[in-house]
C-alpha cells in the first residue's frame, strides 16, 4: 500500500518518490520544456513513440498513449516539425518516458513550399536523430532549429537555411574549421581567388599550401561562408541561394564534411541532392 510521498526540485525536473514501508518504491520526475518533434514511430494498435528535440532536456524519446486514435487528446500535436510544449513523466531506469500533455505553439511540418522543402526538413530530423546524444541539452542548437524551420519552408531560401544549419550544427559540435586564415602558413583567405579545402586535416587551405589536388571553393562561395557565420539567416539576401552553380562548392564542401566528420552517409542528403 503506498504509505507516503516526497517532493523535490531539481534542474528544473520535478521529482516525486513514492514508498512502500520502509523502501523507495518509485522515483518519476515530471519534465517540462518546449520541443520539437523530429521522428514518430506507430506502437501497438493505439500508441506512438515520439522523438522529440527539447529545450531543455536535449533529445528525448517518448510514448504518448493513445495518439493514433481518432478522438486522442495529442491529435494535430504530434506531427513531424511541430514546435510544441510537452510535459512527460520520466521513470527511473526505463529509456522512454510518458508523454502527459502537449500544446502545439506552430506546426512547421504541413506547410511546405515543395517536396523538395519536405525533404531538407527531414535532412534536419536525421541530422539530430543521428548526431546528437540523448538527454544532452544544447540550447543554441535548439534555437538554431527554430530559427532555420520557418525559413527552409519557402523554396526561394530552404537551400540557404539547409546550408545555414549544416555548418552551424558542424560549428556547435566543435567540428567546423577556422576559415579566416590558411591552416598551414596562417595567411589571410579573405582576398584568394580560390581557398582550397582539405577534408583529412579539416582545414582550410591557402593556394600555396593546398599540396596534392584539393576540392577548392570560390571567391563568392567562401564570401558567403563568412556571411553565414557571421549573420543572423534572416540578414543573408536570398541571392546567395545555392541554385547559382557558384555556391555549390561550398554546399558540396560541406556536405563531406558533415558525413565525414560524424562517419555516417545520411539518406534524406542523398534525396535532397537527387532533387537538384
């Protein structure tokens, strides 16, 4: 018989111990925070497993009871991309916790300019499914996804945000090279006609030290990785977009570092590149 209850907070996690005599019996904390839903999966005849990417809890998976069906309490809440308040109850010692209540703030998921938009916003998905540890907060990362999800909607711009999140996300992750000066001699790249990459050293290369054969970028391409670094995305005229054959270089770049660096081929890449 439940004989008593103790109450505490921590890190913003409500927890709740609940004993039988003289022995713990259950610990659940309530956990609160905005989120995004990346990934569903149906579970038995009713349920649904939910991947969600937190504010504050980081990547987190769940089951909401009852979701598939038609009069459910989550129904329009739980779509791929919405950006949602959830409240969940996690128990100690079990990977999934259960999903209590959600309230959708915007849906980015139904509004798509063209399939091809639909594909970069699962891009987005794969890319935190794949990357990123569980239960490992990253608020810049989180507010890097909702700063690029309205964007990647419109295709004028979705190639230039899918661009944006790609390095940010490689930056975040301590992955991205310093691009300012050659990796080798320490000179300036800003005035190169060309700046040349090397993926095995993770570096970017002046036209003196490139060595054997390098990939190499533009000048307008690598003026537009500055802009990315250094500029809000709202701020970046959609001329730089990567439908001018100038910036694919850079996009190409990327794209290798990104699958290098985390030593993985992603599949949504592959079909947004086969949508060119």
């Amino acid at each position: 018989m439940l004989k008593a209850s103790q109450k505490c907070r921590r890190d913003d996690i409500y927890s709740v111990t609940f004993f039988w005599g003289h022995g713990s019996l259950l610990v659940v904390s309530l956990l609160e925070s905005e989120a995004v839903v990346i990934k569903t999966y149906p579970l038995a005849e009713a349920d649904k497993i939910v991947v969600a990417y937190t504010r504050k809890y980081g990547k987190l998976r769940g089951v909401a009871r009852g979701a598939r069906r038609l009069r459910s309490r989550f129904a329009g809440r739980l779509e791929l991309f919405s950006w949602i308040g959830i409240s969940a109850f996690e128990r100690e010692n079990q990977d999934l916790v259960q999903i209590d209540k959600v309230d959708l703030i915007r849906s980015f998921g139904l509004g798509c300019g063209n399939y091809r938009c639909f594909l970069q916003l699962n891009l987005l998905g794969e890319l935190l499914i794949e990357t990123v540890p569980e239960h490992e907060p990253n608020e810049p990362l989180f507010r890097l996804l909702l700063l690029v999800l309205p964007e990647i909607q419109d295709p004028t711009r979705s190639d230039l945000a899918q661009l944006y999140f790609e390095v940010w996300h490689l930056k975040l992750a301590g992955l991205f090279p310093s691009y300012r000066t050659c990796g080798q001699c320490g000179v300036s790249l800003f005035n190169a006609a060309h700046v040349f990459y090397g993926s095995a050293l993770n570096m970017f290369l002046c036209g003196n030290c490139k060595g054997k054969a390098l990939p190499s970028i533009s000048s307008k391409s690598y003026q537009l990785l500055h802009h990315v670094l250094t500029e809000p995305l709202g701020h970046l005229n959609g001329s730089f977009g990567l439908t001018d054959g100038d910036s694919r270089d850079l996009a190409d770049m990327v794209e290798t570092q990104l699958q290098r660096s985390f030593e993985r081929r992603f599949d949504c890449l592959t079909l947004v590149r086969n949508q060119s």
